[in-house]
C-alpha cells in the first residue's frame, strides 16, 4: 500500500479550507448587501473609516457570532502575553521605507513586507469576504488584524463622543482620602530640605549673566508696539480742493440751531423764572443774557407765534449770503500735551507749609480784612453782625464790636497816627475809633469824629442823599447811603474816602471829605455798573472799575479822564494797584489775573489764568517787578 505524500496531504487539506472559506464568504456576502452602505477600507494605513450604520445594520445572527468570537478571544489569556512579532523596538519604520522587509521576529529572521493591494484588489476582497470591512492594518508588524466586537464598541463609542468603556463611570463622586479635621500632625513628616532655604547659585549666575548682556546691548528690550494710525479712506473733507462749475470749492451751510428742551410750552415749575430774575436779565450784558424765558401754557394750542421768528429768519438769511464761509481744518491734539508741566514743589521752596496763627472768635464767615498801616493790627468783619480787631503778633482779640447787620468790608485809614476804621454794612458807612494810640492822637481822632450840626446841602446836592449823622453807641459816625455799600477805600492822606453803590446808578460813586464831613459825587458819568474804586498812592486820581473796563479820572480837573485800560476779561471783581503807582493788577471772576503797567499800554503787560478761582480783593507789594 502506497503512503500519501506530504505534499498531496497539504493540498487536500487547503482545499477543504478554501471550500469551508467559500461558504462563509457567501454567507457573509449576503448579510453585506442588506447593509445601506458598503464599509470603506483605506489600505496602507493604520486605521480603518468606519460606518455607523453598518454596525446597527446586522442582524442578530451577526452579533451573536460576534459574541462567540468574543467570548473566544477574552478566553484566550495567553494571546495578551505574545509580545509583538516585530522586534526592531522603537526604530523609526522610515528606515525601512527602501527594504524588502519590515524587520526581524524573535528569531532573527527577516520578516518579508506583504505585497500591496492596489485599489482594485481592495474591492475585491471586500466583495469576498464580508467581513473585510472589520480588518486593519499593522504597520509595525505588516500583518493584517481582525477587530473583535469589544474593539468595534469602543470605537463606536468613540466616534459618538462616549466613554469608551461602557463600565467607566465619568462621574463618579471624588473620593478624598485625606480627611484633615483634627488633625495634628502634617501630611508627610519629613524635613524640609536645605535647597530651599538657600539662594539658587545657578539662578545667581544666570541672573548676573542676563544683567551683563543687557548692559553691553546683546539683549534688547522689547518695543512698545506701535499702533496703527486710522486715516479717511476716502480723504480728508476739509482739504477738500473739488471745485464747483464757478471755480470756488462748495462749503454746504451750517444747520440752524434745533430748538431744545429749555423751549418747552409745558416745563416743569422750578425751570420758570420769577419776575425778579426776568428784571435782574436786563442787567447784563446781551451777549450773556439767556436768548430763551421759558413760559408755561396750558395746552399746545395757546401757544401764541414765536416772537423772533422773523429776526431769527433774517439773521439767517444774512449769514447766508453775507458771512463768507471757510472750512476749519480739524487737529488732533493729546489732551495731555495741553496740560501745563507744573514744577516740583522742592524747586518751590521756601514757602509756607504749616498753619502759623489762627484768629478765631467769628460765629459767621469772614467778609473783609484789613491790616493797619503799621502792621500791628487786624481788622476783620463777618456775617455774624460783629467787627473784631486782633493783634498779628499773638492772634489775641482786642476789640469787638457789634453792629447789628452783616459786615460787607472794613478798612483801616492810612494815616499811622488815624487809628480810624471805616466798616460798610448795608446802606451804612460806619468810622469807627478803635481807641489805639497815645492822648494827644486820641484827642485828634475824637476831634475828627465828632459833628456838631447838620451840614448845609452842597451844589451838588449829595447831601440831601448822604448823611452824616453821630453814631453814640460806639463814639463815631454812620453815614446813611440810599443804596447798598458793597467797598469802602481810603485816600493815601487819610481825609477822603470812597463809597462803592452798584446799583446806585449816577450816584454810583460818591467821595467822602471827613475834616468837613462832606459827600460830593464824581462829574463825569460812570459808565457801566461799577466794582470798585481806588485812590492813586502819590497823585489825585482815582482807578474806577466797572464790570469790563477800568478808567482812570484826574480828581483837581473836574473828574477829566485820564486813560482807560482794557483787560479783556468777563466781569471784573477787584483790583489793586502798586505803591508806586505805575503797575495796576485786576482780577476776575472767570479766575484770570491781569497785569497792567499804566506807563506801558492799555493792554494787560501780562495774564495769569488760575483753574476754579474767583478774586475777592488783591493787593500789590512794594517789591513788585517784572520777572
């Protein structure tokens, strides 16, 4: 009997196979075409595409042999411990890009690259085996490998955004293992070691390193960024230059002033003016009066016509044909660059720093100061209806007296041996004798203050307006004024005096004689509501300031005047002028201060502009000069 060849039993064993793989193959091919999408395969690469429908698409026949296979796979605990078939490690798998074969096995030998499959053959094995679809490729061991169900969930899951392992719970709750209430003793025992008490010597040298490289230039700070500077697109329109068929530029004409809500028919009550307020509008100057007075109307039909409808409208029309027109080129200016440098208060030095001397006793504010010409004494009223005077050295109160009424302004006569004080309170002038002095100045004073008849009415008639009438309760004299006595100031002889009225009209300014106790009014027309009014040191001329201009008047020429300065501002509030006499300094409201050298021009020498000040009374010092 013949023995079968080994080759012939190899043969006979691989056709088996191959019938046993043909049946599964038909098997499989069927359950394949009941899927809506054919499973992609890229070759050559380590994953596979996959489709999510073609894994809900099985039937349960499928799943359950997928189980079985499974169920095989996780039985077999010996495959986990086969290490891979390729041994080469982590070399880079380039290497082998040119070579005939992937690597070595455990033995040494080489393992032979699998021939590749080009498009074709894919399609073909995939309409062979329905199962091709579950088959990637390893690369580092060049072989082909099935995936198992399990494998097919956790992709699955991956590819929904899940958690791979449908046992993870991803929110489980934290479990803290260390518990610290009542604890007394640290987590780890241990010493601290000595590194971190001690300075790090490399970062030492590496901070000196870096320090020398940016002294000698090696290591550039970096530059702030520059941001990009916006422009028109399309050009600028002021330095427009397009011009019309008549050769000039064409300037559109400025809107009219849309009316706001000061122009209501129905405003509230507190936005009515009273007829006191309407009244005192015609005191100022047009340019600062309110163009609008609100009125109230019960409903919109009795409002009545606009009154300066039709001046408006030709106003209009004559800014219109009349004004010509200019474009005003915009600039851009930083607004810190606008902003004085002001110096350093060290460069400033020395100047006062610390309160030396309070004067305190006033229950109301302070109105008016006044220091004597010898600088003993201080004069000061207040609202409160009392005149104290205080010594400068000590700060201690010599002298109160009550007048009933709120003190407007005081000031001391110039003459040192005149302690004579004039206070303006209401329509009164009081002179007071603050009783300073030896017997024989005292009688003289006494003397001065003392009337003996009524004065007979001078040419003029301001007798008739002023009266001089003895004042017992405190040894002096009240002149009664018919209108409110905002200033008072003294001649540099210290026998006249002047009276400020504002609202006195003609009658504005009245000069005082006190050895005759007479009252006499300026000739010349005052001009304008006056501020105040000030004697020349040296010559007989008096300084008067109105709100806008001060004017100059020669006292022995009937009043002729002499010059007029013009400081420029919006309202005057004081002015002083220098003992000399050729330096006049004024103050407004608007806190400007303004510098005038009479001699010189009309025009302030100099302007100082002081942020939220308004100057109540200024005075000039001896060493005055133009530095």
């Amino acid at each position: 009997m013949k023995m079968p060849k080994k080759n012939d039993i190899n043969n006979n064993k691989k056709k088996r196979k191959d019938k046993e793989n043909n049946k599964q193959q038909d098997q499989d091919y069927k359950l394949e075409l009941e899927l809506e999408k054919e499973p992609i395969q890229q070759q050559q690469h380590v994953f596979v595409l996959v489709d999510e429908n073609a894994f809900s698409n099985h039937n349960n026949d499928q799943e359950e042999e997928l189980e079985e296979e499974a169920r095989v796979e996780e039985s077999d605990s010996s495959e986990d411990e086969v290490g891979p078939r390729n041994t080469i490690g982590d070399v880079p798998l380039e290497w082998y890009k040119d070579e005939p074969h992937i690597g070595y096995d455990i033995t040494g030998k080489k393992i032979i690259k699998l021939p590749k499959k080009d498009m074709l053959d894919s399609l073909l094995a995939t309409a062979d085996n329905s199962k091709n679809w579950r088959k990637i490729i390893d690369q580092l061991n060049d072989e082909e490998v099935q995936l198992a169900k399990n494998e097919i969930g956790l992709i699955q899951n991956l590819l929904r955004g899940k958690t791979p392992h449908p046992d993870v719970d991803p929110y489980a709750p934290y479990v803290d293992w260390f518990e610290w209430k009542d604890s007394i003793h640290p987590l780890s025992s241990a010493q601290e070691p000595k590194r971190r008490f001690i300075p790090s010597k490399w970062e030492t040298k590496k901070v000196v390193k870096l320090i020398r490289a940016i002294r000698e230039g090696r290591i550039k700070q970096d530059k702030p960024k520059e941001e990009p500077q916006l422009y028109l697109l399309w050009g600028d329109d002021s330095n427009s230059t397009e011009k019309s068929g008549h050769g000039l530029s064409y300037i559109p004409a400025p809107k009219p002033k849309v009316p706001g809500h000061e122009e209501s028919y129905n405003p509230s009550v507190e936005y009515i003016p009273t007829q006191e307020e309407v009244d005192s509008y015609q005191l100022m100057y047009e340019e600062d009066r309110p163009k609008f007075i609100p009125k109230r109307f019960e409903s919109l039909r009795s409002v009545p016509a606009y009154e300066n409808a039709l001046k408006e409208s030709f106003e209009r029309c004559l800014d219109l044909y009349l004004c010509p027109r200019a474009r005003k080129k915009r600039i851009n200016i930083d607004p810190e660059s606008l902003k004085p440098k002001l110096p350093n208060k060290k460069d400033l030095k020395p100047y006062p720093s610390t309160c030396y001397l309070e004067y305190k006793g006033h229950m109301g504010a302070v109105m008016s100061i006044s220091v004597e010409v010898s600088g003993q004494w201080l004069a000061s009223g207040s609202t409160d209806g009392t005149v104290r005077v205080w010594e400068v050295e000590t700060g201690r109160c010599l002298r109160i007296w009550d007048v009933g009424e709120a003190v407007h302004y005081v000031a001391w006569n110039p003459v040192q041996e005149r302690k004579i004080l004039a206070v303006a309170l209401g329509h009164d002038v009081l002179l007071l004798n603050t009783g300073f002095g030896d017997e024989e100045e005292q009688q003289k004073v006494k003397e001065l203050l003392h009337i003996e008849a009524a004065q007979d009415p001078d040419e003029s008639g301001a007798t008739s307006t002023v009266s001089w009438v003895q004042y017992d309760k405190y040894e002096g004299v009240r002149l009664r004024h018919p209108k409110a006595v905002s200033k008072v100031e003294w001649h540099f002889g210290g026998n006249y005096f002047s009276t400020v009225m504002p609202t006195g009209d003609s009658r504005a300014i009245l000069l005082h004689q006190l050895s005759k106790k007479h009252t006499q009014t300026i000739p010349s027309k005052v001009r304008g509501l006056p501020v105040s009014s000030v004697f020349h040191p040296s010559r007989n001329t008096i300084f008067i300031a109105t709100k806008k201009s001060i004017r100059q008047y020669d006292l022995q020429k009937k009043c002729k005047l002499v010059r007029k300065l013009e400081p420029g501002v919006r309202e005057i509030s004081s002015i002083a002028i220098h003992p000399a006499g050729d330096n006049v300094i004024v103050g407004s409201h608007e806190g400007k201060l303004c510098w005038f050298d009479v001699d010189l021009s009309s025009q302030p020498y100099r302007k100082l502009k002081y942020v939220a000040t308004i100057f109540g009374k200024l005075c000039s010092y001896k060493i005055l000069s133009k530095t």
